[in-house]
C-alpha cells in the first residue's frame, strides 16, 4: 500500500471540523462557477440576438468552421473530462501514481484541444476571417454581418480557451503536489475542487460546439 | 476639549497584536481587511467628492465658464465611476459586512480568508487602473459608456477605465462569494437562520445580486474593451450590431447594482433602530425575505432604463409595472421600522440621527422613482436632473446615511473608543440640510426640463442651481467633519468599552476592539435575535 | 450533512457515461448535416444539454451532492434564462405596439 498516500491534516485555524472545511469549499466552488455560467451568459446573449437578426449570415459563416475537426476536438475535451473525473476517483483513494497519471492524461488532452483550436484559429487568419479591418467572409450570404458571427466565435471560443490555459497551469500544479503525496482519503479538496472548474469548462464547449458548428449544415436555409 | 490622550487600550486585540506592515498588508484577519477597505472607499470617496465640487462650481452659473464642454463630460463620468464602483458597490459589504458578519454569526473568521485578502488587492489593482485612466485624461462617456460613442468615437481612455472596473467587479464578485458560504456554513452552534441578526439577512441578499450580476457587466465591459481595442464590432451598427445590446446587457447588472448598494444600508437601519429603541424589529421575518425579494424582483426591472432607447412598447409595459412591484418590499421596510420605533424606548443618538435620515430621504428618493417607472412620465423626465435627484436621494440619501450611519454605530466597536457626540450630531444635520439644499432644487429642475450631463444652462434655471450648488457646499463640510472628530477619537476618544450603546447582537458580546479570533469561547446561541433585557435597556437608557 | 463526501463513484459509472457523450456528440454532428427545418437547432440543443447534465449529475457529482448545491446550480441557470429571454422579450415585440402618438 506504498502508493496510498495519506496528508497531514489540512485544517484550516477558522473551521470547526474537516467536514465543514469541505463543505464550505466545495459550496464556494459552485457558487464560483455560477458567476461564470452568468460571465459566459453575456456572451450566449449576444449570440442570441445576432443569430435571430441575422441567420443568413450566421449560417453562412458557421460553414466556414471545420465541422469533423470541431467534433473529434469535442471528443478530446470529453476524453479529458473523464480522465479528470477518474483522476477525483484516485485521489480520493490516495491512490498517488493514478493521480498523477490521469492528471497528466487530462494536461495532454487539454493540451491537444488548445493545439487544435490553435489550428483553426490560424486557417481563420488565413482566410481572413477574423474581423477587423482585412476581414472577408468568401462566398458567404450577408456578408456585411458574417463579422458578428466571427465576433461571437472568437470571443466564445477566445473565452472558453482562456479558461483552459488557467486550468493547464493549475493542473501542473496538482501534479506537482500529488507526486509529493499531497492527496489522499482524508483531503483531495483541490484536486475534486478543480476537477468541478475542469468540467464546468467542458460544458461551456457542449454548448459552443453546436451554436457555432452546427448552424444549418445541410444547406437548407440557402434554399 | 480633552488635551491629554485616553487611557491606551492595553489589552490585547486585532488592533494592537502585530503592528507591522507585514500584518497588515498581509494580514488574513476580515476585520483588519475590513480597515484596509475603509481607507480605500474613503480616499476613493473624497476623490470623487472633489470631481462634484467641480461639477457644482460650474454649474452655478448658466454659462460653461469653468470647464469646457469636454473637460465637464470627463469629470461627471469620473465621478460617476468613481463614486459607484470605488465607494458604494464596495462601501458597506467590504467594510462593515466583513469586519461584522463572522463577529455576528460567532465566527472566527469568514469562510474563505485568504480569498478575502485577494479581493481587497483586486480592488486596489482595479482601482490603480481607474486612477491611472483618470491621471492620463479620463473618459468622457458617462459611468455608463454608451455604445457606440465608448467603443468607436470617444476620445478618453475608455479600454483603462473599462478594465479598471472590470478588475474591481471581481472584488464584488469574490466579496460576495465568501459572504454567502459564511453565512451558510460557519454559524455558531444555535443560530438558526431567523435568529440571523437583519444586517446579515441584508448582506446575503446583496452577495446573491453581486454573485448573480457583476459577471454579465464584467463581459458586456470585456466585449467594449474587445471592440476598442482590437476593432471586432459587437455593438458597431455599420456591422450590424446593436447598441441597444449593450445597453441590456449594461444594465442587467447596474440596475441590482443599486440593490448591492442599498440592501446593506437597510441592514444597518434595521440594527440601529433596534438598538435605539431597545426593541425587537417590528415584522422581522417580513424585512428579512423583503431583502431577498429586493434582490430576487431586483433583477427583472432593468428595461426602465431603456424606455425611451427603442425598446418595444410591450417591454416597457412589462418592465413598468415590474418596477412598481419592486418598490414594495423596500415600502414594507419603512413601515416595520417606523413600528419598530412605537413604544419603544428611544434614544436620539448620532446612528439614530443618521437611521432617521436614511428613512426620510430614501422614502423621497423612492417615491420619485415611481414616477420615473410610469413610462409617461419617463418619456418627460428621462435624462433630466429628475432622473439625477432621484438617484441621489437613494445613493446618497440612502446609501451613504446608512454607511456613515454603520460607521458611526460600530467605531466603538471597531477601535474601542467613543467620538465626541456633540460634533457628530452636527455634521449629521449639517449633512442632511445640505443633502437636501443640494438635491431638492434638481427635481424642480428636471420637471422644469433641465436636462443631465451638460455644462450650460437657460439663465432661467440659474436660481435653482446656485441653491443646489450652496446646498453642495454645506453637504462637503459636513462630509470633512466626521473625517476630523473619528481620527481624533482614535488617541483620544473615551474608551467605549464591551456595549456601549445596549446592542443585543453577538458582536456587542465581545471586547472592544476584539481580540484577534474574535470570541474566547465560542457563543451557543440560546435566544432569539434581539432580546434586550429590561435591565439592560434601563441601564442604558438612564445612563 | 456532507455525506456524499464518503460517496465513491464507481469507475464503470463514468466510463459508460463516457462513452454515451461521445456517441452523442458524432451523432449531433451528422444530424446536423441532415435538413430538419427548424428542428436542427432543438435537436442540437436538446443533445447539448443532455450531454451537459450527465457531465453535471455524474462528473460533477451533483446527483450526490447536497440540496443546497443543487439549488446554487439551479439559481444560476435560472438567472441565465433571464437574462436570455428578458433580453429577447424586448427585441421579439418591438413589432407588436406602434408608438403613441405615430
């Protein structure tokens, strides 16, 4: 049982008990993540109201995203939620080379999404599709307001993506304490603590995949 | 006057136990952060006094002789960002909710108290970045950067400021995060939810409305700064986009946002009145859910800002009779209070004085936002000095008198000594004439047609603004004096001692200053909240 | 009071949710290239969200979490249909009552 680690006691001076600490964290975590399902809300509203005003555009601009990388990308942000889920699993078993393995897995499958999405954004460059001054949308219907729809895009998925790269630091940093057995039964707070942001992050994209992919695929609004 | 200092306070306390920088700028302690804000909404509040001064030196006379047309839109929107995001959204909840809430649930400490230290720095960092702004040139939008004048043509430092304020809405934000787990999670043994003391009912309120909208305007600025900075036209018409987006999205937080500035004013009422009448609130449970249906209907009413900016009719009926009903709860307020006060034995102390004030001025201040609700009557007085009266007499008349009125209740409680009573009941009457001198003529003004945000005026409205701008002159005076006396009591004031005022709350169970964890043992809590003995209130009564 | 703390989700558990998540997500995106009219957009949303509230039940634990969790999550999201569809009250009736007075 070398690879069960068991923590000094993390109680904090101002908590009456372990069970209180934890329940105060993982209430101040939801609560966190509440603000941002409302900082990310803005940013669905303006969707929102661009998208009805102007569905001709947004149809045609979503075109221009790459459907099947966006999806398989889909899956390596899934695949990283269920390594992070299981990497909560092990930790709350002290269970400290799994900790480490699966915190690596969810880093790299992280990594992969960012690189990826690092890909698209550099073929949007290309085509000028980033709005400012050069901006073009080839071939798009209403072109004039494909810009909105690149707005939104960027700004979602700029958004989204940010929050990842917090998240990559933070993972290097539960690596880092776990390889010195900071994880085990009696306290993993930080790693279930981030494993909640990790998945919040995760369904931030659930919903970005299709608003922003999977608008009018099958051509039938050009009809 | 006494010339020879107060006996030092020797015992040992959150004041005296570490006195170097480190402790306190590093300090974990909520009540020692609870000072740190005070100093900061304090200097931040004097600054955007000096920008009003400005304001009402110009516009004692009709011609825009002091400041041109440019100059004066920068120092009204610099006012304006200073006076709502540095010193009310924070003033109250960051200052008095921290120091007092653990005390008065019997904690030793908020939930999160390092988290706490981060929000304070997060304040000061935003508030560098709006000072930088202001140092540079300022901005010339208004606080509320209309689109697209602040993201496609105006001249000022819109990205510095937007980001400035988008910093410190995390304060808020993480402000109100602790609060709501502290409340939920570290009350002492025995203090059910409606043996709460109303202060914390009115700050888990206000942190609902901080937790729930300073994210939306914290994108809806990003989405400014993205569009000043890097051109990505989100509210930019030749694109399509719609400014009367961001003004949805502005104010879907800016409206609550006056509720996390009024909400923990009315806590601080409900305890002085209590105390001062050595009675329990009249209709406690009624003004404790009034709080959340303040925050809750609150959040449905921010369309009255839009009525007249191409808003659909139908919306504006909507929001029109919302906005009546959101007058409700804060009405039920008044009326418990003043039952509060009924057979009771009341004191005219300088918190009372200040309580008394808050429920004059907001009862104006509230009833002029009714006719700003009727959707008629806006179309007439919508960007009028109406609209500025009315929301001085809440902010000011309301939020302010419930926070010097805070101040001035819990510094014996804070620093363990007592102010000279003669000077602070003046400076409160000299601030509550001068208030009213300020801010009445304006309603007259505005339903005379003077409209806002301009530097020049027809001569015929000279009489009313020179009155307003006298009224000014005594409200700063009075403001500068508690300054004065409150220092000054510091080395010199009486020492307060555990109760001085006959407080029923846990906070007044403990030592004057306290000590560092707050309680030597912690309370179980036995009794329902306000419970004055009788023997207590005739102790302090009779003197 | 925090019982779910001692609460040890069973691997099997997540790998099936797993594996339902991604057979959903290739499915919404070959619907999506099929013409269902305005049906494209529900269907798209509807798989959205229930993929989101597997992630939330199972992942993120909340079918084993306090009911004071479930009402902060609730609160949220009730907050953020507010905000969308308040929003889109004004702009879906500007249409519907003329001015006064025009």
């Amino acid at each position: 049982m070398s690879t069960v680690s068991h923590p000094a006691s993390a109680l904090q001076h101002h908590f009456e008990n372990a069970e209180q600490q934890k329940d105060a964290s993982t209430i101040g975590m939801w609560v966190f993540l509440v603000t941002e399902i409302m900082f990310f809300g803005g940013l669905f509203l303006a969707y929102m109201v661009y998208r009805q005003a102007y569905p001709a555009a947004f149809a045609a601009a979503s075109n221009k995203t790459d459907l099947w990388l966006g999806a398989a990308n889909t899956t390596v942000l899934i695949g990283s939620s269920l390594t992070m889920a299981l990497a909560v699993h092990y930790a709350s078993l002290g269970r400290k080379n799994l900790i480490v393995l699966f915190l690596s897995l969810t880093l790299l499958l992280g990594g992969t999404f960012l690189g990826v999405k690092a890909v698209e954004y550099h073929d949007k460059w290309v085509h000028h599709e980033i709005p400012g001054a050069n901006f073009e949308c080839e071939g798009c219907a209403d072109a004039q307001h494909a810009t909105l729809f690149f707005a939104c895009y960027f700004g979602m998925t700029g958004l989204h993506a940010t929050h990842m790269v917090v998240g990559i630091f933070i993972i290097i940093f539960l690596i880092v304490k776990a390889r010195k057995g900071a994880y085990g039964p009696e306290w993993h707070t930080p790693v279930e603590m981030f494993g909640l942001y990790w998945h919040f992050v995760d369904i931030v994209w659930i919903f970005l995949f299709p608003l922003l992919y999977l608008i009018d695929r099958s051509g039938g609004l050009k009809g | 006057m006494i010339t020879a200092p107060s006996p030092v306070l020797t015992k040992t306390n959150y004041l005296n136990e570490d006195h170097s920088l480190k402790g306190w700028m590093l300090t974990k302690d909520h009540k020692r952060i609870g000072i740190l804000y005070l100093i900061g909404v304090t200097f931040f509040f004097m600054l955007g006094g000096m920008y009003a001064a400005l304001i009402r030196l110009e516009l004692l006379t009709p011609a825009g002789d002091l400041l041109e047309s440019n100059t004066y839109n920068k120092v009204f929107t610099m006012h304006g960002v200073l006076m709502v995001f540095l010193f009310l959204i924070p003033s109250i909840p960051a200052v008095l909710g921290n120091f007092l809430i653990p005390l008065m649930i019997g904690a030793k400490d908020v939930a999160f108290p390092r988290l706490n230290l981060l929000s304070y720095y997060i304040y000061v960092v935003g508030g560098l970045f709006i000072f930088t702004s202001l140092i540079l040139g300022g901005v010339d939008t208004g606080w509320t950067f209309y689109t697209p004048f602040s993201t496609s043509y105006s001249n000022g430092y819109v990205l510095t400021t937007g980001l400035g304020i988008f910093i410190a809405g995390f304060s808020s934000i993480l402000t109100g995060l602790n609060f709501i787990v502290t409340i939920h999670r570290m009350r002492a043994p025995g203090l059910t939810w409606f043996r709460l003391p109303l202060f914390v009912w009115a700050h888990y309120a206000t942190s609902m409305i901080q937790i729930l909208g300073t994210p939306v305007v914290a994108v809806t600025l990003f989405l400014v700064v993205l569009e000043r900075g890097l051109h990505i036209g989100f509210f930019d018409p030749a694109y399509g986009g719609d400014p009367v987006l961001f003004q949805h999205m502005f104010w879907f937080y800016s409206h609550p946002a006056v509720y996390i500035m009024i909400l923990p004013s009315m806590g601080v009422v409900s305890e002085i009145i209590s105390t001062f009448s050595s009675k329990k609130p009249f209709g406690y449970t009624f003004i404790a859910f009034s709080s959340l249906a303040i925050a809750v209907f609150g959040f449905l009413v921010w369309g009255h800002h839009l009525y007249v900016a191409s808003q659909s009719v139908y919306a504006g009926m909507v929001f029109s009779i919302l906005t009546y009903i959101v007058a409700i709860p804060s009405a039920i307020k008044i009326f418990n209070w003043i039952a509060t006060m009924y057979k009771g034995s009341v004191r005219i102390t300088t918190p009372m004085l200040y309580a008394f004030g808050f429920m004059g001025l907001f009862t104006v201040g509230g009833l002029t936002g009714l006719f700003l609700a009727s959707l008629g009557m806006d179309v007439h007085l919508t960007d009028t000095y109406f609209v500025v009266a009315h929301f001085h007499y809440v902010m000011v008349g309301g939020g302010i008198m419930g926070f010097l009125g805070g101040i001035h209740f819990w510094w014996p409680k804070m620093f363990g000594r007592m102010y000279p009573e003669g000077w602070s009941k003046l400076s409160a009457i000299m601030i509550f004439c001068g208030f009213n001198l300020t801010f009445f003529p304006q309603f007259l003004l505005g339903y005379m047609g003077m409209p806002r945000r301009y530097h020049v005026y027809p001569a015929e409205f000279q009489v009313f603004n020179t009155l307003s701008s006298a009224g000014a002159g005594l409200l700063g005076v009075g403001y500068f004096i508690p300054f004065i006396y409150l220092l000054w009591s510091l080395k010199y004031g009486r020492v307060a001692g555990d109760n001085p005022w006959g407080g029923s709350g846990l906070e007044w169970k403990t030592s004057s200053p306290p000590i560092h964890s707050n309680f030597e043992v912690t309370p179980v809590v036995t009794q329902e909240a306000y419970t004055y003995t009788t023997e207590e209130v005739s102790h302090h009564v009779n003197g | 009071m925090a019982e779910h703390t001692h609460h040890v989700v069973p691997k099997r558990v997540y790998f099936a949710v797993f594996a339902v998540l991604i057979v959903l997500t290739w499915v919404t995106a070959w619907v999506s290239t099929i013409d269902l009219g305005r049906l494209n957009l529900v269907v798209a949303l509807s798989i959205a969200l229930f993929k989101a509230s597997l992630v939330v039940f199972f992942f993120m634990h909340l079918a084993y979490a306090t009911k004071l969790t479930k009402m902060i999550l609730f609160s949220g999201i009730y907050w953020l249909i507010l905000l969308l569809f308040i929003t889109m009250e004004d702009i879906w009736t500007r249409g519907w009552m003329g001015v006064p007075g025009r």
